[in-house]
C-alpha cells in the first residue's frame, strides 16, 4: 500500500499480489480524502504496512482498480514488497524470541 499526506487531500493505493493467481501485483483499492482514509484504516488495522511514496502513488492511482500494474512500474513496486517482505520478516522473529 502507498499513501501520500498532503496539505490538501490524502490519497491511497493499496496493492496485492499472489504469485498464484496474477503475474504481477493489482491494484485492489484506490482513492483519496475519506476513501483514502478508509483504506489506510483498514490497512492499519489489518497489520498492512505501509509506504509512503507520493511519485509512486500518482502513478498507480491511475491504474484502475482491479487491474494489475503495467510492466513500467514493476521496478518500483518490486521495492515496495521488498520493504514490506522486511518488515514482515522482522516482525515475524520479534515474536518469535
């Protein structure tokens, strides 16, 4: 998930990828003010982590919801996950000490 706060309206993105099932992550949720708010809610709540990349969101935010990421933005998405997949991993040997 990618988010941007500024002093105007908040946006979001939020992206899933299963190997499984698409060749490259989709974009599942997309909007801004509230609907960004809810989105970034949800992610928090559901233990998403979060990124904030305000080139990568204007982006994505043009990829409509459902769809899965043009090859152009691999690269960048593909450094997303990785902090994610980071992140995950350090959480994951916190809880298991």
């Amino acid at each position: 998930m990618t988010m941007n706060k500024d002093k105007k309206t908040e946006r979001a993105v939020a992206l899933v990828y299963d190997k499984t099932k698409s060749e490259a992550p989709q974009v599942v949720a997309s909007g801004k003010g509230k609907i960004a708010e809810k989105i970034i809610e949800t992610a928090r709540e559901s233990g998403v982590s979060i990124k904030e990349d305000a080139d990568l969101l204007e982006l994505l935010a043009k990829v409509p919801t459902g769809e899965t990421i043009p090859v152009e933005l691999y690269q960048a998405v593909a450094e997303i996950l990785a902090f994610v997949y980071r992140v995950n991993n350090k959480y994951q040997e916190q809880m298991n000490r």
